[in-house]
C-alpha cells in the first residue's frame, strides 16, 4: 500500500457518506432550515451513563423529530463508550446567529463544533477549555492519530483550545480542479501542465463542439458569484484570495499579493476569448450546479473527496452520453515556480469546550474512541444491520440505502481520520469509489502553505467588512480587470487604496499575531 493511500484511505473508502451528504454541505455554505433535537440535561443519564450536551450544524439534513438520544446511532455509541451525547442541532444557514443568541442567553453546552477556533468568540474572550491536560491524561488515541498539522490549527502560544478534525482525506488542499475527461478524449487533449496549456485545453472546449449537438454552446470554464470557487486558477500562481500569504516579511491577504495580479491578468484573458462562463459574477450554487449538470461545462473547481458524487450525477443527467469525470493537477502560472493549487486548511471541523463544563473528560473520551480503528469505522459506515451488511467475511456497503440523516447524523460528531484498516474489506460502487479516490491523490500532491490556520480575524477587517475579499473593494475592481473595464494596472491603484483606507492595520495586526503566536512557538 503506498503512502498516499494511507493517507487518503480513510476518505476514500467512505465514498458512501459522501455521496449521501453533498457537495452543497461539503461546501460548508449556509442554506435549507432544519430543527433541533434535545435529550436531557447534561451530567448523568437515568442509566447512569456519562452525558455531555453538545451544539452542532444540521449541514442541510432534514432528520426525524427524535430526541438525539434515542437514536440507533447515538445509542451504539452510547453502547460502546458508556457516553451518550444530548446533541442539538442547528439550522446551518442560521448556525452562527443561533450560537451568538444561545450563547449571550446562557445556553451553555459542554462543547460545540464550528471550523476553526480563528472565529471563535469563546476562543477569543478567554471562555474556552484549554485541553493540554485533558488530552495526556484521556486522549492518547487523538494525539497519535491526528496530524500535527491540524493541532497546530488549533494552539495558540502552546495552548490546545479545541479538538481538531483534520479535512477531508487528510488532504489539506481541499479543492482541485475537475475537467470533462470525455471531452478532452474526443478533442484528442492532454491534461495541461502550464498555464499556456490550460487556455489551448479551454480554447479546444469552447471552439470544438465536444458535447456533439452542433451548437457553440459550450462553458469551458465556469466559476460562482463574488469570484469564488475559482481558488485553482489563482493557486497557478502560488496564491488565494480568500487567504494569506506571507510577503516580504510580512502577513498579507492574498489578494493583495502580487501574484494576484498575474490570476487577474489570465482571467482577463479567459473572459475575453469566452472561455470563462460570463455569468461567473452571478452564478449561485444551485444555478453553477445546474450548468455543470446540463453538459455544456468543460472544467470546474470543487472539493477533492467529491469526483464520485459529481460523476454520477453527471452520469444520471445526461444518460445518452459516456460521461467521464477526471481531476486534474493545477497547472504552473507562467513565470512562477512555486508550490501550486489551494492554500492547506488543516482543519475539516473543530470541536470547542467550555471552561464551566462539568463533562470535558467525557467530551474527550468519546472523541478518542472515534479515532480508534472501530470508531472511524462506525464514522464511516454506521453498524451492521443498515446499509452495512456481511456475508461471511466480506462487508458490504450499499451506497443510497441510507437515510440522508442517518449518515449525516454521524457526521456532526466527527469526520473520518484512517479507515486503513479496511482496505480490501468493504465492496461497494467501485466506478465511484475510484473517481473519488482519483481527486484524492491529485490533492495529495499539491498545496499552498498555510501561515496563519489558527489566526482570528483581524480586528480591523471585523469592524471594515469592506476590505476583505469578499468586501466591495476588492471585488469591484477584480470584476472590472476581468471584464475589461478597466485595464491591468487599475489593480495597483485598488491595493493603493485599500492601504489608505485601513489595509496597512490589516497587515500589521495580521503580522503581529504571527511573530507573538507563531515565530514565538519557533515555527
């Protein structure tokens, strides 16, 4: 077995919950309305078994009006562990304004997940359960089994502030960028390696009719409104908007990096040849989603895990056509030699406690046993007698048998960590199983450092919204150079400009957090 699918086994293998749950929650953007399911109050169950009480994102699912402790898969939980879980569900596209409202009313739960501790207010005002101890003394599966990058996320100046579940896979690089592998066949493509590459692949989609109706119809390459889910096509250039970077001694946003301007320039480009869908500023998810499913998209940029959801999708939309998925490596921007592709987020989700739990030990010890070899597999595939049955020695995974909420009932108390341990025991879809595993190994081999995972945001950037990237600074001049309003070098007079306005604070705070939490720590 190699190495990369030791790392990626865990996430590959565990297709199923994939498929079930989404792209659109993978996504981590909020939608869809949801409820709340309680059992008692935290301490000890009627059964005498350790409780915790624990707030959560519904992540889109609609679930039964069952209190959470009555149901199958918190109860094998409860079996296995001695621990029940009292979880609350949260609507997701309301699950920050809910927090904020439970909390300031003294709805206090022994833990909460979010996905990352930069945005935590019990983090950032002193509430949060430093866990170093709790940890030594009842984590010792957690501290082996999740990577260093990922407790790195979530320290701060030595000091443990959550339990981390590292992303997807463990893929840090949690986007790639998908191509049409039946369209580049029948146009006689290769994959591109060079920027230069990628325009001849997206010039051959948009000009050669490889969806086979006669019409020019074709998107060669379509991305979402406020210039997002485009993340590969600035990575060609070593950098994200929507992140920092380090620049000259310094903690920048991407955005302002000067790599930023070489992405804008070849977006200028693709937009002006048509080769860049031209709703790109409008496109929602659903709207984006239905582009890429009606055939006439070419390339696209998603999550690593989901190239077997995607594909059957694709597969069940268009069923006259021999549809055909594939990841690609993300191209080097012409000029740069660095690393490539999307800036690492070791955190998939985060699981913060509070100081004034009386249960944090029960908390921990839960989560340790998730990360054994029988608690990942539970993660995964639940417990025989649902979608998950045995003949003889053979187990097999029936992908769709499960409820949406089954599966994502699993999913807010955590992801999968290493489901190696399996590896040739589980039969399941194998065709989408391997479009899954291909996207996988192409994260695996590309990525942005990150400087800053556990950084909050500046404070500068929280009372001027504008000058963030989704803030209309950036956004209108960006839109403006893309689209030929104004020329290239209106982007220097948009990072001028930002600077007057605040953004010079934005470095120095960012910077400052670094050199006192991270250079201090000897990173």
């Amino acid at each position: 077995m190699t190495q990369a699918w030791k790392k990626w086994a865990g996430c590959a293998l565990t297709l199923g919950m994939a498929l079930v749950v989404g792209a659109c929650a993978a996504e981590n953007e909020p939608a869809g309305a949801a409820r709340e399911a309680s059992g008692t109050e935290a301490g000890q169950s009627e059964a005498g078994e350790t409780q915790f009480r624990m707030f959560a994102s519904d992540f889109n699912n609609s679930y039964p009006a069952t209190a959470a402790k009555d149901y199958p898969e918190i109860q094998y939980m409860a079996e296995q562990t001695g621990i029940t879980v009292d979880l609350v569900l949260i609507p997701h596209g309301q699950y920050h304004d809910q927090l904020r409202i439970k909390f300031a009313s003294n709805d206090i739960p022994d833990v909460y997940q979010s996905w990352s501790i930069a945005d935590s207010e019990p983090v950032q005002n002193g509430l949060a359960l430093e866990l170093n101890e709790l940890l030594d003394e009842y984590g010792p599966n957690l501290k082996a089994r999740i990577p260093q990058s990922s407790w790195d996320a979530v320290t701060i100046n030595g000091k443990i502030m959550a339990i981390p579940a590292p992303p997807n896979a463990n893929a840090p690089a949690e986007r790639i960028l998908y191509v049409r592998k039946d369209w580049m066949e029948k146009l006689g493509l290769e994959a591109p390696t060079t920027s230069d590459e990628l325009l001849e692949v997206l010039r051959a989609f948009k000009n050669g009719d490889p969806n086979g109706n006669g019409e020019a119809d074709e998107i060669a390459f379509s991305g979402r409104e406020k210039i997002s889910w485009m993340d590969n096509i600035f990575g060609m250039w070593g950098i994200n908007p929507n992140a920092y970077a380090q620049h000259e001694g310094q903690i920048v946003p991407g955005f302002i990096h000067p790599n930023t301007k070489q992405a804008l320039a070849f977006l200028h480009t693709m937009y002006d040849e048509g080769l860049l869908d031209s709703e790109f500023m409008t496109n929602t998810g659903t709207i984006w989603k239905q582009k890429i499913l009606s055939g006439k998209v070419g390339m696209f940029n998603h999550n690593q895990t989901l190239g077997g959801s995607w594909f059957r999708d694709l597969r069940d939309a268009l069923p006259e056509e021999e549809v055909e998925l594939m990841a690609i490596p993300t191209p080097q921007g012409t000029g740069y030699d660095g690393p490539v592709g999307r800036v690492e987020q070791p955190l998939g989700k985060v699981f913060i406690l509070f100081k004034q739990s009386a249960n944090a030990a029960a908390v921990i010890k839960l989560y340790d046993w998730l990360v054994t070899d029988e608690g990942n597999f539970f993660a995964a595939y639940g417990f025989e007698g649902q979608a998950l049955t045995r003949e003889g020695d053979q187990l097999f995974y029936e992908i769709g048998k499960e409820k949406d909420y089954q599966s994502a009932w699993r999913k807010p108390i955590f992801d999968i960590i290493d489901l190696e341990q399996v590896d040739g025991q589980i039969t399941t879809d194998e065709v989408l199983q391997a479009h899954s595993r291909q996207g996988i190994e192409v994260s695996l081999q590309e990525g942005i450092p990150n400087p800053v995972a556990a950084m909050p945001v500046p404070p500068t950037l929280v009372s001027q919204s504008d000058l963030g990237w989704e803030g209309s600074l950036f956004q209108e001049a960006a839109a403006k150079i893309i689209v030929g309003d104004e020329p290239l070098e209106h982007y220097d007079e948009f990072v001028a400009t930002w600077m007057r306005q605040g953004g010079d604070k934005v470095i120095r705070e960012a910077t400052d957090w670094y050199e006192a939490n991270v250079q201090s720590d000897g990173a």
